[in-house]
C-alpha cells in the first residue's frame, strides 16, 4: 500500500534520513520509534506526500508517486488518515463540524454523512461533546477527536504521529486501543512514538512490527523492547 525504496531525505544541507526501504502492507501494523530528532516525523511526512525524497521512490497503493498530478496526491491522501502530533481544530466551529472537515474538503454531502459523524463520536467516546467548540477539550478528548477525524473517510491506511504523547497512560490505553479496534477491521497501522511502554503493551494486543530510526537509517529494533 506504501512502499519506500532507498528513500533520503535532506535537510538544511544534511541528510536527515538515508536508504529507507519499508513495505507498508494491507493490514499489517507497525510501531516507528527513534530519538526525538531522528526524522519519524519526516518520515511520516514522505509517506503521505507532504514531502518529496531527495533521493529513491515512494510509491502508493501501487503507483510511483513521482509525477502524481495535485488531483492524483488529492486522492491517495484521502485513502490514508493523518493523526499529527499537534492536532489542530478551528475553534469556531463545533467538534463534530470540525471531524467533518475532510468530507467537505472532498466534496461529499456532509448531511448525508451525519448518521456516520455520530457513530464516530459515539466510537472514540465523545458523543457528547458534538457541539463543544475545540477549546473547550482536554488533551485526551483533542486526540481521540484527530483520531475520528483522521477515519471519516474511511482510510484504508492510518498514520499517527506520537497520539499520547500528551495524555496520561490510562488515555494513552484507550488511543491504543481505538487504533487496534481499527487494525482488526483490516487498517494498516503505522504509530510514530517514543513510548516504549505503549509498544511492549500492544503486543500482548496486536502483532506488531517495531521500526526505529537510527543514524539516518531504518532497522527492525530487536527483542529488548
């Protein structure tokens, strides 16, 4: 579904990631871990086209993305949902208006997606907040409702960007959780995340792969986690 092939990235005249190969395949779930700095982020980025690989090939559910037209990237991004690390809302607009957004971005008839809208509230537990405006929520609420908003359109593929990293660990369990329910209904999983003590829990949950970027580069991290 993504598929990187001896990818670099250079930034500010330094190479940032180096010979990154990774199959991302149809349903599989992987943890991508690493120092702060060391590129998950950017790494991320190249998977969903936000960047481009100084050097290698990206390719999406079977397409080398080099030469994808804006309207081709438009629809590949709408096939993988995005949990960014900050997850940012526009506070005028109530939360449900604002799980929305992708829909009306895309064209679709947000009235005839209410009853789904309703159902992921109710799934990642914030039905009751539909018309809270985003300041209004806590750190846990703010990243359960990125995570609804990241699946409205029903991606086959979700990339998440440090989720707890700002919530305590019982929060931390339920995003976990969310994200292997969606595992189990056949979405490719892919966590950026410093948690080592979130991996070791979702093992006993999941089978997951561990990556860790080190040196610029991508390695399979061993049995010590």
């Amino acid at each position: 579904m993504i598929e990187l092939e001896n990818v670099a990235y250079s930034y500010g005249g330094g190479e940032l990631l180096s010979e990154i190969s990774l199959r991302l395949a149809p349903g599989s779930f992987h943890f991508l871990t690493g120092p702060s700095g060391a590129g998950k982020t950017t790494f991320l980025k190249l998977c969903y086209l936000e960047l481009a690989p100084t050097a290698g090939r990206v390719q999406l559910f079977g397409k080398p993305a080099t030469g994808f037209s804006r309207d081709e990237v438009a629809r590949a991004r709408q096939r993988i949902g995005v949990v960014h690390q900050d997850c940012q809302f526009l506070d005028h607009l109530p939360l449900a208006e604002n799980i929305a957004l992708p829909l009306t971005v895309a064209g679709r008839n947000v009235e005839q997606e209410k009853g789904n809208i309703a159902e992921l509230l109710r799934w990642v537990g914030l039905e009751k907040h539909a018309e809270a405006l985003p300041p209004s929520l806590s750190g846990g609420e703010r990243q359960r409702a990125a995570l609804a908003r990241a699946v409205v359109m029903s991606p086959d593929i979700v990339l998440a960007d440090e989720p707890t990293g700002n919530v305590d660990w019982e929060m931390g369990q339920r995003l976990l959780q969310l994200l292997v329910e969606l595992n189990k209904m056949g979405k490719t999983i892919l966590i950026a995340t410093h948690d080592l003590n979130l991996i070791r829990t979702a093992k006993s949950k999941v089978a997951a792969r561990v990556l860790r970027i080190s040196k610029r580069r991508l390695q399979l991290a061993g049995a010590d986690l």
